[in-house]
C-alpha cells in the first residue's frame, strides 16, 4: 500500500481495551494499538498515568486506508461509542486519563476533524468537551494492554462490542 493513502489518528474515548476492539472490527482500519498521549512524562507506566499526574491520556492509534474509509466515517463511528459532553469518564471510568480526545499529526486532517464535531454538537443541548489536538507524543502501552480484549474476551469494558457497524 502506497504510503499516501495511509491515514494516522489518535483515539481517546475512556478504557482504551474497548475502543481499541471496537475500532479494530471497522473496514479499512489496518493496525490499532493502544498507549498513552500528550502528556508531560515520558514513557510512563499504567500506573503512572493512572495516578492522573502524568496529564495522558488513554489512547488508541490508529492506521487506516484512506481510500477505503474516510476520515469522517472513521469519526463517526468513533462518536457512536462515546459521550463526548462528559469531561473526564467514560461508562464507570473516572479520571482524566479518560477524558474523550481526537489527535491527530497532519494539520490538514484538523478541518474535517472539527467540521464532524460541529455535526455531532448538533446532537447535543450541551457542549462537546472531547478535545481535538495535535498529537504531542504518544507511548505505547504495556503489552498487557495491547489487544486486551481479544486475550480476556471476559474483560471490562465500557462499549457495547456487540453492536454492529453502520
């Protein structure tokens, strides 16, 4: 695949093991692996970023064919599995590590990004607060973590896994 079509996104949306499996099924997305991002600690631990002291935030990268799945499809989805008007939880997770966030490295992937959140607000009597911003860094997470809930199909998870993908 050529490079150009490849596309590159940073998903927060709470627990990262159900995002992660989530936006693992979606047609065109071609890798996901889960870690911390834009925080001010370099490479922490879970139990750092847990401690909400490290400013991370739980999240999930993203690579997808651009020519298979649009960047607003791939939002879209994202947006159908969190509640962006809540600051700082997701399901029973509380913390800022689970604030919601879409980051991204390419500058011209910031228009479409904020033009899909103006269409979700319309759903919305309150405000959006997912945060949408360039990607400072991102740390992969332990390898525990990765694929988490392919390994403990039984494991927490804050997303309905089982609904389907519109």
């Amino acid at each position: 695949m050529d490079q150009a079509t490849k596309g590159f996104l940073w998903l927060a949306g709470g627990c990262f093991w159900g995002v992660e499996a989530y936006i693992g099924k979606i047609s065109g997305v071609l890798k996901t692996n889960v870690g911390y991002a834009n925080g001010h600690k370099e490479n922490p631990t879970y139990d750092e970023v847990c401690s909400g002291t490290t400013g991370h935030v739980e999240t999930v990268y993203v690579e997808y064919d651009r020519q298979q799945l649009k960047l607003s499809t791939l939002l879209h989805y994202f947006f159908t599995v969190i509640n962006p008007t809540i600051l700082n939880q997701q399901g029973y997770d509380v913390g800022t590590q689970y604030r919601t966030g879409i980051y991204y490295k390419d500058i011209a992937d910031k228009a479409a990004i904020e033009q899909v959140v103006c269409q979700e607000q319309l759903k919305y009597k309150i405000p959006i607060v997912t945060e949408v911003l360039p990607l400072l860094n991102y740390y992969v997470a332990e390898e525990y973590h990765q694929k988490y809930l392919q390994k403990n199909p039984k494991g927490y998870c804050h997303i309905n896994l089982n609904q389907t993908l519109e």
